[in-house]
C-alpha cells in the first residue's frame, strides 16, 4: 500500500468539523462530511449540492472519486448522484459532493454527517492511436 501527501485546507464554514479520515485500517475512502449551516431536507426525489467544508491540493498523477457511502444508501436511499464524481489534481475549489434522495421518504441531512467517501487513486495518462482496424 503506497501514500500520497495531500494538502488540505479547511474553509470557514467547516472549520468545526472533523477532516477526512480512514475509519480502519483496510478502508479505501474517506468519510466526507455535511458542512451545511442548517440542516437540509432532501425530498424524495429531489437532489443537491452539498458542502463539504474542504479544498484540496491533489498532486499530478492522483484523482479524488467521490463515491456514495453504503450505509446511508440502504437506509435512506441516498446516493452520490455522479458516482464516481472525479476531482481533478488541478481543482482548487471545494469539494462539494451531488447527493439525490431515490427513497420514498424525505431525508435530512444534518451538519457534520458522514454523506460520500474519498478516495485518492493513481491516474494514467492515455494516448490514443488512429488505427483502421483493431
């Protein structure tokens, strides 16, 4: 198992939260968490943008994946919406994660709850040949 540094920086609004963390030792991601001001209702059906808090600075050569967390899947129905949602190693910005209700029932998204996992993966670079048959 190899390890990357990763700098990170906490933003106003989720400055009080906890940072990214490998659960246990085996894990593959880690928990983001809801840097929302007020807790938010996620309809059935319904889908958002939400806050995380954080920014990165991913090096050359490495992916953020943003992927749904299995638990509140099966008990609310809730996913990450563009799973794997990729950050890319020259964004900046916050990572905010697209959360969609596919339950029947509304679900409450309360601050500082765990909502997706990061994880951090090698990227390889492509090159593409025109060929006329394969």
């Amino acid at each position: 198992m190899s390890s990357v540094t990763i700098p990170i920086r906490t933003l106003p609004h989720g400055s009080d939260l906890e940072l990214p963390v490998y659960a246990t030792a085996g894990a593959a991601g880690m928990d983001l968490r809801a840097a929302v001001s007020d807790n938010l209702l996620l309809l059935s059906g319904g889908r958002a943008l939400v806050p995380t808090g954080i920014a990165l600075a991913l090096p050359d050569g490495y992916e953020g994946q943003i992927r749904s967390r299995s638990g509140l899947a099966l008990r609310g129905g809730v996913t990450v919406l563009n799973a794997p949602g990729t950050i890319d190693s020259d964004f900046r910005g916050e990572i905010e994660v697209i959360l969609i209700n596919h339950g029947r029932e509304s679900y409450e998204i309360i601050r500082g709850q765990r909502i997706a996992q990061l994880i951090i993966a090698p990227v390889n670079r492509a090159e593409l040949q025109r060929v006329t048959d394969l």
